[in-house]
C-alpha cells in the first residue's frame, strides 16, 4: 500500500492506494483561514500537523496501515513557512492567496533577474515577495528566521525530521533557477537570503527521507518507509491523471480554472504571465495557466438570476454555436495571460431577447476563451497540446465539455468515476519513492467519454472568440 497526503488550504486529505493503485480508502479533516486584515491570509503550521493526524487515525480506524510501503505528499503551493534556528515557528504561515506583497513583488519583477531565471512573473502570491514584506514589516522576524519551508514541506520536517522541499514547489517560490533546476543563489541575495535559509532539493519521486518512529507508531505505520519529494498540488494533480508526457494536458474547472500542458524542455514566456514549473517527474517541466474565476463565475451569475449551477446548465440542452452576448469572467481580475489585477467583468451585447440560459451559455462560452488565451500563450512559446482530460466539479457539464472542446480544437475526456486528484498523485510518487516503479506508472484513468471538437461550428467560435479578445481590450482602457 501506498500513501498519499495532500495539504490544502480548507483541509488535508489522506488518501491509500494498492499495488495495482485501486483507491482504498480516504479520509479528510478540515482547516482553517485567518484573515486578520483585508487582503491577508495565513494559517498556523501546528494546524497542518493537528489535521494530519486526524485524517491518519480516520485511516488507521478503519485500515491496517502496517503495510503502507511509500507516502507521497502534495500541496497548497507559495507559502511562507518561517523557521527559527530550533526549527519553531516564528509567525503564522502567509498562504498563496495573500496579497498584502504586492508592492514587493512588483518591484521584484521589476530587477530582470528573476524572470530571466525563474521563467515567470513574480506574482505577490508567490514566496519570495512575502520574506520581502516581512523583512520590512517585521524586521524582528526577519532576523530570526534560520529556514523557510513551504506548508508541505513543513509536514515533511515532521514526518521526517528532514528539511527537504522539491522541484515542483520550489519552481513557485521565484528563488529557483527553474530550468536548472536548483537554488539561485543571485535570487536569494536580493531577497537578503542564503542557501543556507533553503531545504535540501529533491525530485518529486525521490525519496526525500523515511518516516520517524515517533510519528508512525501512533497510526500503526513502520517507521522507515521512504516519503517521496512529492509535488505542488497542480503538477501533483497531473501525476494523478497521468498527464506526464509532452501533448498532455489537463483542464481543471473548479473554483478557479487551470490549463496544464507537460513538457519535456524549458521554455519560458513570462510576459504572457504563463506558469512555467519544473513538473514531479525528473528532467520535464510543465506550463500552466490559470483563470482566476471558473465555476465561480458561473456560481456568481446563479446568485443573480436564483439559481444553482447545475440547474442552470442542465436547462441548456444540445450544444450549439455562440451566442451574441459575450461574457467577460473578470470579477477579480485576471492571471493569465493578462496579469491583470484591476480589470473588472462585463456582460457585453444583451437585447430583448437575452434570456437566462443565454446569459448561461456566454459565461460558460467566456471561461472557455479564456482557456484558449492560455492555450495561444502556450502555442507562441512551442507547447503543443494533443488532447485533455477535465476534472474538478465543472466537469460534470456535458455543454461546458463540448464548448472547451469546439474552442481548443483539441478532444476532451472524462475520467471514469474516481479519485485522480492531487493526493492520489502524491500516492503514486511514494510508489516511485519506494522503489515499486518509476514515472510509467502516472498513466491515464479510465475514460467514461470523449468530446470531440465540432468542426462545423469551430469558425463560428473562431470569430467569438476574436470579438471576445478585442472586448478585453476596450474593458481594460475603462476599468
């Protein structure tokens, strides 16, 4: 058997897999945000520890867990975990969705070093401009800080004893010479920071250290099982659905959205604020593009005409061509390829005859555009995608699927029922860490259904979606 933990951002998930990789069994326990002033977002390292352990003893409750072999882990990217030299906490941990650096990242991005060797934008989310904030701000903190960890790097210190993070993470802290895949030591400096503040790098599949007998015993675990690298949730995410080799991709459509392309070189394009990550599996990388508001765009259209979103896709029928109202999905802003913090959404080309599934129909039609910007950034920069599979809860909309489908050209697939998410990835990198196989066993679900591409609709949603592109561009000059 095989475990995977996946340390998000509402909880942590457990999740045991077989030889054969058949889910077992699982078990989640909840955490908690604290947003102590606009803008901020943090949670306390001791909570991960706390919820790890009840998700272990829900496990440990209803599986003999001696035969566990490996445990991958995967998790919430970009978050600043400060260590003092006893390796105690010094503040609560600032999350990925935490905005308060946007002044230091900007002026980050702003030195030409950073995105010559990380390959991307310095985004006020990412790790480094938060040690710039605190140094500022907390400059007490600051001076004592001996190490910083990202949150599943944090769980691996207490699982293993071990500092340790990997190339998948490291890429989103905008210290890591991505495609050298190390530390950048010119990175650190103007962060006022040395190797020695960094943990230990690792391949995801690499076992990064063996699990201490004071944390097995409790859940009936053998201490000295291996703990893999693991991964960021996203390319972990990828090793679950087996999007592991160039022309695979996966499209997330969950609260926010995600187009993930593998690859096996690095090519970096910063300015279309595309992702560019080193993925879990040695010597390939991965570009990633993300939509800031999916299905939570759609939820926020159900709110203002009263209705959930299953009920208004189900009220869609066939799919068909684009409709005349366009929609434009930036309610909080844009990432990708935009990096657009002010822009703000539009209902644009509403008549008489705009009902609520067409105001339905242009907000799915505008999340799928918004793919494609992706999808065009990523072809200008020589990734090609050969095909998709769609997972999170948007997926359940067969309208939605064969829309992404018709606009990216490219088929989309639906896995079986199951669960491909990040820690049944995580899972499957302690299977590689264990020694019981290497990156072929990140193979595809099983796919209940296909959506091809509709050729006789592809120029009609061509010229959508150029009118889409220059609507953005008037928003952008008003907002």
């Amino acid at each position: 058997m095989y475990l995977g933990l996946d340390l998000g951002t509402s909880g942590v998930k457990a999740l045991l897999i077989g030889a054969d990789q058949a889910v077992i069994g699982s078990a989640t326990a909840p955490l908690e945000v604290t947003r102590p002033h606009p803008g901020w977002s943090e949670q306390d390292p001791d909570s991960w520890i706390s919820a790890t352990e009840a998700a272990l003893r829900q496990l440990a409750g209803a599986y003999d867990l001696s035969g566990v072999r490996g445990i991958g882990l995967s998790g919430q990217m970009h978050g600043a975990t400060l260590l003092d030299a006893a390796d105690t906490v010094l503040r609560p941990c600032i999350l990925w969705n935490d905005t308060r650096s946007a002044t230091e990242a900007a002026a980050m991005d702003a030195n030409p070093i950073f995105r010559a060797q990380t390959g991307n934008i310095v985004f006020p989310g990412f790790t480094a401009p938060k040690l710039a904030w605190v140094k500022a701000h907390e400059p007490d903190i600051f001076a004592r800080t001996a190490r910083v960890l990202l949150p599943k790097d944090y769980l691996r210190l207490w699982l293993t004893g071990e500092p340790v993070s990997e190339m998948s993470d490291a890429a989103g802290t905008s210290w890591l010479d991505v495609g050298a895949r190390d530390w950048s030591d010119d990175l650190l400096a103007a962060t006022d920071l040395g190797r020695e503040h960094m943990p230990r790098l690792v391949e995801g599949s690499q076992a990064s250290g063996q699990l201490r007998e004071g944390v097995a015993t409790p859940f009936g675990i053998r201490a000295g099982i291996p703990v893999a690298g693991g991964a960021g949730d996203n390319a972990a995410s990828a090793v679950g659905v087996g999007v592991a080799r160039p022309g695979e991709g996966f499209v997330s459509l969950g609260t926010s959205g995600v187009l993930f392309a593998a690859a096996d070189g690095y090519a970096p394009d910063p300015a279309t604020a595309l992702h560019t990550f080193c993925h879990a599996l040695p010597g390939q990388w991965h570009q990633m593009g993300v939509i800031l508001a999916a299905t939570d765009a759609l939820a926020w259209y159900g709110r203002m005409v009263g209705a959930d979103p299953a009920t208004l896709t189900g009220e869609l029928g066939t799919p068909q061509g684009p409709g005349r109202t366009l929609f434009l999905p930036y309610l909080g802003g844009e990432r990708t390829p935009h990096n657009d913090a002010k822009v703000r959404g539009a209902f644009i080309g509403l008549a008489h005859e705009t009902d609520r599934a067409a105001g339905t129909r242009a907000v799915l039609e505008s999340l799928a555009y918004a793919f494609r910007d992706t999808q065009e950034a990523m072809k200008a920069t020589g990734t090609a995608l050969n095909s998709l599979i769609a997972v999170g809860g948007g997926a359940a909309s067969p309208y939605w699927l064969q829309t992404i489908a018709t606009v990216l050209g490219l088929p989309v697939s639906v896995p079986a029922q199951g669960d491909f998410g990040a820690a049944f990835g995580a899972a499957r990198l302690g299977l590689m860490a264990a020694g019981d196989g290497g990156p072929e066993v990140a193979t595809p679900p099983d796919i209940a259904q296909t959506y091809d591409p509709d050729t006789g609709l592809s120029a009609a949603f061509d010229d959508a979606y150029g009118r889409y592109r220059a609507t953005y561009q008037a928003l952008k000059d008003i907002s």
